[in-house]
C-alpha cells in the first residue's frame, strides 16, 4: 500500500493561513474546520467556566464529562448507576448544542459532553470515536493554545483509492470548530502527538495548555 502524507501549516503567531478550512475539508471527507468559531471573549469566558467546576484525574490528562460518563476502559457509554452518573449538560453546553443544530452540523442536540485538557506533552493515540456509542457527528471545540491534530486513513479498503494510507496534520486554533462526519468520522483516525511543540512555517510553535470540548449525542449504553 502506497503512503502519502502532508501538513497544513501554522503561521509564524501559530494561527493558520485562509487555506487550511477547505484544504482539511477536501483532504479528509467529511471533515469540516471552522476557524473563529467562537470570538476570543467567548473562548475565554468559556474556558472560565470550565474551570470552575470539578476535574476527574482518572486519565493522565484531566477530564469533565457531562450527560453520560465515558468507561474508557470498558469503550462504552456507561448507563445511569450511581458510580456512573455525570452531571447534566452546564447551560454552556446546552447553549453551544442548540448552535450546533441550528447552524445544521449536527442533526440533533448533543446529549453527551467531555471536555479534555492537555498540559504541553501530552497527547491522545489514533482513534475513531466509538462508534456503538455515538452518532454520526462530533463535534469539537479548541479553546486555549493552538496544536495539531493528525488524521491518518489507515486503509486499505475494498479498491484502490487516492485516500488509502493517507494521512494529514490539521492546525486547531482557538476558538475552532472541528466537525467530523461520514469517513472523517467513521474510518479516518484522529490524534495529537504527545510533544511540547509542533512544527510550523516559521519554525517550531509551542504549545500552552489546551482544552477541547466534544459535542457527541449517545446511542447506546452499557450496565
């Protein structure tokens, strides 16, 4: 199987150039990049009131989930017993959810929030969402510092295929929206590198705390 790869890259102030919300979106299908999504002031009241409230240590990385709590190790949406209850969607979320819907990415109110932070050098391996557990669309909000994000098609599938071992390193910005569905969202993998810098036009862009916030409606859960 051939191998291709490629990034889009941060300017020298680690945002992007104009070209990496449509050259994402034509690289991987079905994925869709927002860059501004949320203004500045809103990106940073938001990250304010996710820092008021209670972080689980239970990964290395700190975590909120709201609606449904996520059983990492079990790779399933745990039902409503009392070691499994999250607290409901914060009025934030329920706010950002109804956007979504009414902007048209997602077809339904998200019923299942977690919000990941990422100190620099930490990172999350190559996956695909559960896909037992959740619908079509995931949604994801980057608040904070910027990073990169590698989408890797692994291939091969039925034929051959331009988009067989592909793989493309996406700059998240503040205040982005990234949306994944159809193969984005079921066979492209999604990962960060665990590194404290990424690289960029002008060099080496360091990386600062990040947080993201994952939008994601339930369909199945587990006892």
């Amino acid at each position: 199987m051939s191998e291709t790869s490629g990034q889009l890259s941060f300017d020298a102030d680690g945002s992007q150039p104009p070209s990496v919300p449509s050259a994402a979106s034509a690289a991987v299908p079905g994925l869709r990049y927002i860059a501004g999504w949320l203004a500045p002031d809103a990106g940073t009241a938001l990250l304010a009131g996710i820092d008021a409230a209670s972080w689980s240590a239970q990964l290395k990385r700190r975590v909120q989930h709201y609606g449904h709590r996520y059983d990492y190790g079990r790779r399933a949406v745990a039902a409503d017993a009392p070691r499994a209850t999250a607290p409901p969607l914060p009025v934030w979320a329920r706010e950002l959810a109804a956007r979504l819907v009414d902007e048209g990415l997602m077809g339904r109110e998200a019923d299942q929030v977690i919000v990941n932070e990422y100190q620099p050098g930490q990172g999350i391996s190559a996956h695909v969402d559960c896909v037992p557990c959740f619908g079509p669309v995931v949604a994801a909000i980057s608040l904070g510092s910027s990073c990169l994000m590698d989408f890797t098609n692994p291939g091969p599938g039925p034929g051959p295929g331009p988009d067989e071992g592909t793989k493309l390193a996406v700059p998240l910005a503040p205040g982005s929206l990234l949306v994944m569905a159809g193969p984005a969202r079921y066979a492209w993998r999604h990962a960060i590198a665990a590194r404290k810098s990424d690289p960029g036009a002008a060099g080496r862009v360091p990386r600062g705390r990040r947080v993201s916030v994952t939008f994601r409606t339930v369909l199945h859960t587990t006892q």
